[in-house]
C-alpha cells in the first residue's frame, strides 16, 4: 500500500514526525510555584479553610464571642429562653448606665469608691455584711495606710486564746475582715423581721444586670400602682423581683456629709456605693486589664515577628522553580 503513494507524500509524512519530536524538546519550562494575584488569593483561601490551626482559630474565636456576649447581656440573639416566672414577676429590666469602668481600657473611679465606703460603713453597715473584704484592701485602692490602720483599730476583734487560756478581745489589724453587723444568721433574721440582709461582698456578680441593677434597685422605691396590694413590712419596688421588697429605702438627699464635698443627692450615694461594691466584687479589675493591655501588646509583637520569620524561612521554597528536561534521544 505504501508502494502506491507518491514520494512527495512520505517526504511530508518525514517532516511532520520531525516537527512533533522538535516541538516536544521545545516544551517551555513550567513553573509550579506562581506569583500571580489570584494563584495567591487562592492559596491563602485554601490555607484557611484547609489548616486546622486556622479552623481551630476559628472556632475558639466564635465561642468565645458567644460566651462573652451571654457574660455580658444574659441572653443570646434570636434565641428564646423559657422562664417559670412571668415577666411581672422578675421585676422590671434596669436600664443601662454609663459607669466609668466599663470600658475595656477604663478602670475604676478611685474617689468614687472611698465615697461608696463612707455610704457603706455610715447606711449599709448597719444590716449587710462584707465578709469577704479585709481592712488591707482598701490600702492604695481608696485610703492610706494609716486611714486603715485607724479604722480598723476602731473595732474591737476577739482573738486568743492567751497564756491563761482565755479569750480576749484586740483592736483591729490589717489583716481582719470587715466586722458582721450580726454575729449569726438567726440573729439577723430576728432583728429584720425574717428576712435574711445579703452579704455584699459579691453581690454585684451574684444579680442578673450587674451594677446597673443594684443602681435601679437603691433608687427605684416609689408608691405601688393603683390595684397593686403591698403586705405590712414590704416596699414597693418594680426592679426587685415580685415588685415587693422587705429593704426600706435607705438613701435620701442629704442623709451622709462627703469630706470632699460632692454633693450627697440620692442617685450620687447609689453610684458611688454601686461603685464600690464592684470593686468588692472584683478588687483584680483594674490590674487585671493592664496586665491584659501587657498581654495584647507582647503578643501582637510575637506574632508580627513570627509572620516575618516565617516568610522569610519560607521565601526560598515558594520562589523556587521546577524545571523538568526529558532527556535527550540517543542517535
């Protein structure tokens, strides 16, 4: 059959093979790692929804979004919570107030806090205790050192026993704790009528709405609403739960003199008590965001020095070319 083709035919046949063999040791050398915008856009993509670092980034940012914004408000967004109580029954929400130590880099009203302490020690000591705060803590927070030691030796502590065996009782030190206005739980009941006065010491923690609450609450008495029935002994409140409360009202305009001059009105006696039982609450407030201020700062640097490490280390390997030579046929 080839016998039958014309010689110009094979000469073509001859030329094409030819073509094909020098175009396949002409191929252009492939480089497998690119530079280019989109091959760079698409590597990052993939590196983040690929690496389990990342996913595991993700995943401790998000619930830790979640469980801050619980921390913060109580409730989740567009998700319905079942209570046992009416809403009558839990007592009015408190608005939001704008304390100066909300803020993430804000810390508390130092001047504001000794104040809340004279509103504390001359109103609310008389019934609430503070069994968890010493003399020592308020050094350096609101009073001196010698304004401590001279409140403090103010109380009278029994200590012992001494040599004889016997108790004795001692002034105050810095190491005591402030002094329970009741030596024992039934005592408090008798004297308010059954109703047991909270400690303080964590109060601020330990209520749904925080300060803002216990603001509410210290200036929310009024008279009740037509209809509404109050029993002998009870208080109309609509931010305490169930609207009555066996708590007279306790501040009025007036009722204590600040030695700096701060005019003693009613809603001033309740911030600056509110004030100060957070600070009780949390006496590690104002160090704890500076050493969190310390910490973002240590580790935004570390990070920004290990990303360059890392290019830097890696930079060789991405630049790098694969080049593949088939080898030459043999004559």
């Amino acid at each position: 059959m080839l016998a039958r083709l014309p010689a110009g035919a094979l000469k073509n046949v001859a030329a094409l093979r030819s073509a094909s063999f020098n175009g396949a040791r002409n191929i252009p050398r492939v480089r497998f790692a690119s530079t280019s915008s989109s091959s760079s856009s698409s590597s990052a993509f993939e590196f983040l929804t690929g690496s389990r670092a990342a996913l595991a980034t993700a995943t401790v940012l998000s619930v830790g979004s979640v469980a801050w914004y619980a921390n913060l408000y109580g409730t989740l967004p567009f998700i319905g919570e079942v209570h046992a109580n009416s809403p009558a029954e839990e007592g009015l929400h408190p608005p939001h107030y704008p304390w100066s130590h909300s803020g993430w880099l804000d810390t508390f009203d130092h001047a504001s806090i000794r104040r809340g302490y004279q509103v504390y020690r001359e109103v609310c000591a008389a019934c609430h205790s503070l069994d968890r705060i010493a003399w020592r803590n308020l050094v350096g927070v609101s009073h001196t050192v010698d304004e401590v030691k001279a409140m403090a030796e103010e109380v009278e502590y029994e200590d012992g026993p001494n040599d004889q065996g016997e108790m004795f009782m001692r002034p105050g030190k810095l190491s005591d704790y402030m002094p329970a206005p009741y030596p024992n739980e039934e005592a408090a009941r008798a004297s308010n009528g059954g109703a047991l006065p909270p400690d303080l010491s964590l109060i601020v923690k330990a209520r749904h709405g925080g300060a803002d609450y216990i603001f509410s609450l210290l200036t929310g008495y009024r008279d009740p609403p037509a209809g509404f029935e109050i029993r002998d002994g009870m208080n109309y409140n609509p931010y305490f739960p169930g609207n009555a409360i066996s708590m007279a009202r306790v501040l009025f305009d007036g009722l204590v003199e600040y030695e700096d001059g701060t005019p003693a009105t009613t809603s001033q006696m309740a911030k600056d008590v509110v004030t100060f039982l957070n600070w009780a609450a949390e006496p590690e407030h104002d160090e704890r965001k500076k050493n969190g201020l310390k910490a973002v700062i240590l580790f935004t640097t570390l990070w920004a020095i290990s990303i360059y490490v890392k290019r830097f280390k890696w930079s060789v390997i991405k630049s790098r070319k694969i080049v593949y030579t088939p080898p030459a046929d043999k004559p």
